[in-house]
C-alpha cells in the first residue's frame, strides 16, 4: 500500500515564524514514517517556499532565539489546478510529486488566519486543522470576542483600536471603561508576541505603539484575575475536550519568552487542579466555543477560573503550538492519546472532512 504523501509546512511571514520552526521539527519527527512521506515544505520570512528534500533544513535546530531556516535552491510553488494538485520547481518549471495532505504548522498571519486553508482548498487538497472561516475568525480576536461575546459566552470586556479611533481612547477613557490596568493585544498575531500590560498612561501609550508595530488593529482588555486554564479540543462534529492543564507562570503574565525560549518561565500542571465539577463545566466551555468559531480537526481553548469559580474564554489557537513544552499535545498524552497518535488521528479527521465536503453538489440539474 503506497504511503499517504503529508506536506509539511513551517515557518512563514509571520512574527511567530521562530515557534513554527520550534513545532514543526517535532511533528516531523513524530510522524510515522511507515504510513507517511513527509513532504518538508519552508516558508522564509520573505514568503518564498523551499523544498527541503530529505531533512527539515534549519539552523540552530536546539536554540529558540536562534532557529532559522537554512538556505535552498528549491524554490516551489503549489498549484492550484484540482485534482492534478502539485508542486512546481519554479526554476525548472517542473513537477515535483502530488500531495495528499497539507499539515500546516504555522502561527500567526499567512498560516493560521485562512490564507493556506483557502490555498489547500483551491488545490482541492485535504488540510490539517480548521478550515478558512475558523481559522480566520479565530486568529481575529476582535471578531472572536464579539462573537463569543454575542453567544453569551463570557471573555474579558474589551476596547478595538484603529487608526480611525484611537485618540478617542486616552488612558483615562480606557481606564473608565476597562479599570487601571488592561492587556494591549494586536488583534492578528498569537504567542503572545506584541503582547504588553498596562497600568498607567506611560505604560498604555507606550503598549499601543508596540501592538500597531504587528496590526493594523489592536485589542485592549480588561485584567481578568484568574489562573489560567487551557483544553485541547480534537475531532469534526464529534469534538472531544481533554484533561485540563494549567499555566502557572514565573513572570508577570504568560510571555512569549515563557512560552518557548525560557523553560523555567512557566509551570505546566497536568491535570490543573479544578474541582470535578468546574472542570466538566469548562470541557463544556471549550468544545462550545470551538463549535461556535466554526472549528474543525484541532484546536486549544485557553480560559481563565477566577477565584469565585467564573469562567472566561480568552481566545482559541487554531493552530497551536507542538514544541516540545507546548500545551496541546501534552494535554492529549496525558488523556490517553500519545504524540505520534495524536497527529495520525489529526490527518485523518482532515481527510474525513475533506472526503464529506467533496460529496457536496457542485452543480445544479436542470
């Protein structure tokens, strides 16, 4: 039986390109190689994609602050041309092999927000993860909030700033409306990159100016105080929520370096400490908001648990990270499902909805 062909692809115009690299290089490793040929595909910071034909070629493979992707001569492209899907060597101007699946392991714009989902299905290719509509909603926390807002699910109360509107929320008109001190988010990237706290007029005017330098459009909430609860969500129709673990971080708030560069700069306890039946409430919560989004195959719901037991979504990772410390795939191994599992059962859910899509009409009889 031929191997199911799995393009891989990582890094990406992104300011989440370095985790990207971190996740990939443990998927690819992960992955198994009797039932699959990984097909290694990196997007340089420019945009361009490479083929890396028989390795994932990176530099500084164990050092986060320092992981790059190395240089290639084989720049591809993926064409978009049906059935007959393939890779072109754009200097060549030849075929390089069909694709099965694309798994993207990308974070942040031009990977998680749609753009490769839209492109996979143009190819009429199945995708890993949710589809263009859930991983645009998702990647959008202005959009996410209103809609989880809307639903009657509770998030933190917040404030959207463009460029059309921001003189008209001084610290002191979002101080009213939000309290003293506020979280000041780009609307479009995750990781917690561009990310500041805010807790006077000097740290507010000086979050904004980082947030703007990563979207066109910033989010400012409220400070929930709470620890901070996260669900892995697995499945199509039928999504599953698994144990629940908590993020107990060693510095202010949950940064991007206690994330991925700094192993010490947050604990991870799995299972979190929750009672029974909070924790059933907050399962529920997740696999909720995953279905409202419109999500499909993966997806990691993060909330916060006040002290007075209240839940809050705080924003669904569509495609959250797999490195080495990342939350997901811990969460699953410890319910039951181990890495390598975890990213058979994530193709084949790309391939059942892919399969249930492509049965649709396309045509109208006369």
């Amino acid at each position: 039986m031929s191997k199911i062909r799995i393009a891989i692809i990582f890094g990406g115009r992104s300011a989440e390109h370095e985790v990207s690299l971190q996740s990939a290089k443990n998927v690819i490793e992960s992955l198994n190689k009797d039932k699959y040929e990984p097909v290694l595909i990196g997007i340089d910071k420019e945009g361009r994609w490479f083929l890396n034909e028989n390795s994932m070629k990176v530099l500084n493979s164990d050092n986060p602050k320092m992981i790059q992707l190395a240089g290639s001569e084989n720049e591809v492209a993926l064409t978009p041309t049906g059935k007959s899907s393939q890779l072109l060597h754009l200097k060549k101007n030849t075929p390089v092999s069909g694709i099965d699946v694309i798994f993207p392991v990308l974070h942040g714009p031009y990977g998680e927000d749609g753009t490769i989902q839209g492109l996979a299905k143009l190819a009429d290719i199945p995708c890993v993860g949710p589809g263009i509509l859930g991983s645009a909603v998702g990647m959008d926390k202005d959009v996410m909030k209103r809609l989880l807002r809307d639903a009657g699910i509770p998030n933190a109360k917040f404030v959207t700033l463009t460029s059309t509107n921001i003189h008209s929320f001084p610290y002191h008109i979002i101080k009213s409306l939000l309290g003293p001190v506020v979280f000041v988010k780009p609307a479009n990237l995750g990781s917690s990159v561009g990310i500041s706290k805010a807790k006077d007029e000097a740290s507010y005017n000086k979050a904004i100016e980082e947030a703007f330098k990563y979207d066109l459009k910033v989010v400012v909430e409220e400070e929930i105080k709470g620890r901070e609860i996260e669900c892995a969500v697995l499945g199509n129709e039928e999504a599953q929520a698994s144990t629940l673990g908590e993020i107990i971080p060693q510095e202010e708030f949950y940064s991007y370096s206690a994330k991925y560069i700094n192993e010490k700069g947050a604990l991870l306890e799995i299972p979190a400490k929750v009672p029974d039946a909070v924790a059933e409430k907050m399962r529920d919560m997740a696999v909720k908001t995953f279905k409202l989004l419109e999500c499909t195959g993966m997806s990691r719901v993060d909330m916060f648990l006040t002290p007075d037991e209240k839940i809050y979504v705080n924003e669904i990772n569509t495609i959250p990270g797999f490195t080495k410390i990342s939350m997901y795939p811990k969460l699953w191994e410890y319910s039951g499902i181990p890495y390598g599992e975890l990213i058979d059962r994530l193709i084949s859910l790309a391939m059942d909805d892919f399969n249930k899509r492509n049965r649709l009409k396309t045509s109208v009889e006369f």
